[in-house]
C-alpha cells in the first residue's frame, strides 16, 4: 500500500489530493512541519532533503519530489497523458512549477534559504512576492479558455491549486485572476479536494 508523508498546506497537497482522486487505499502520514518532524532523524533516513511529500511506495521505497511523485502517479491512476507530445507539455509546467513559481514562493516564506544577513530578509520576501504573483498572472494567462491546465483533468490541476492556496495565504489579489479563480472554483467542486482541503484545515 502507498503511503504518503505530508504536511497540511504544503506542496504536498497536490499528491494528496491525486491520492484521494484515486480510490486507491493508503495510508496518509501527517507531518507536523511547524515542530520540525521533517528534520527529525527518524524521517531524514527516509528523505535526506527533510522536505514533504514523500511517496512510501508499495515494496518500501521512497520516492521523493513533485517532479517525480506526480509523474509515478499519474501513470498509475491514468491521470496522464499517453501522447508524447502531450506528456512533454505536461512535464514542461511540472518543471515551471517546481523550479520557478514555487522557489519564488520560497523567497517570501524562507528568505533564510538564500543569505545569512537577516536585514536582507525584507528585500528577498517584497522581491519574492512580487515574482510570486507574476507567475501567479502568467499562470492565469495559461487557464484562459480551458477548463485544466492539460485537455483533461490531471495531475497538473492539484499541483496548480497549490499555487492559488499560496497566493491566497499571502494575502495577494487572486480573486482578481479570473481564469485561475475559475479553476479554483472548479477544483474545489471536486470531492477529493473538498476532503484533502478539509483534513489540511486549507482555506481558498
């Protein structure tokens, strides 16, 4: 059985979320982030990186990364693309995801990651949210005139919820972005995202 460690708002929300779509039974392993349960000895055995999600697959193994936990389970619960054409695409916003908008996230809720020289921290998190919240419009662009960030529902929609979730935290103008609130709205419509949603105490 599969098992995934998560921490409530965190990226992990989007391998919950597909999870939950799943049907599949598994066992969900909630990390306390704020106590640093991510650091403790016990979970670094398993993922050196201290970070969520991470994927307890059936034979024991560990997979680690949205890049390649969200990949493994697309293909297996057929929320994935066969053409490869299409599967290009959809690893190509799982990379911008990951590598762009995310770390931009990362500027405003860890300026510790980028200097030790903490009067710096208020420059890195205004310069942090502002790339945040380009990428939040240029994601907005993407949704206009789709229903899902691929032809059909994947797993690329949990992992742009999470993004939307952020955006919302942080206090900036989502509503605003009407694409992307209207696939928040439709997102949120989802049973599976109304329980991962409900468990993690998330609010959009």
């Amino acid at each position: 059985m599969l098992g995934l460690y998560y921490g409530p708002g965190a990226c992990s929300m989007a391998s919950h979320i597909v999870l939950e779509e799943s049907g599949e039974k598994y066992e969900p392993l909630r990390m306390d982030l704020s106590k640093g349960e991510q650091r403790s000895a016990e979970y670094l055995k398993k993922n050196p990186l201290g970070r969520v999600p991470l994927l307890r697959l059936d034979d024991g193994e560990h997979l680690a990364e949205n890049t390649a936990i969200l990949p493994y389970l697309g293909k297996r619960f057929k929320l994935w693309p066969t053409d490869p054409m299409a599967e290009a695409k959809v690893l190509s916003l799982i990379g911008f995801f990951a590598t762009s908008v995310h770390p931009a996230h990362a500027h405003v809720g860890r300026p510790e990651r980028y200097t030790a020289d903490q009067s710096a921290f208020p420059g890195i998190k205004e310069m942090g949210l502002k790339t945040y919240h380009g990428y939040l419009k240029q994601i907005d662009d993407m949704l206009a005139g789709r229903e899902w960030f691929g032809d059909t529902y994947s797993v690329l929609d949990p992992y742009g919820l999470v993004f939307y979730v952020w955006g919302v935290r942080r206090e900036l103008l989502v509503g605003e972005l009407k694409n992307y609130t209207a696939f928040k709205d439709r997102m949120v419509k989802r049973p599976a995202t109304q329980r991962v949603l409900e468990d993690e105490k998330v609010k959009v």
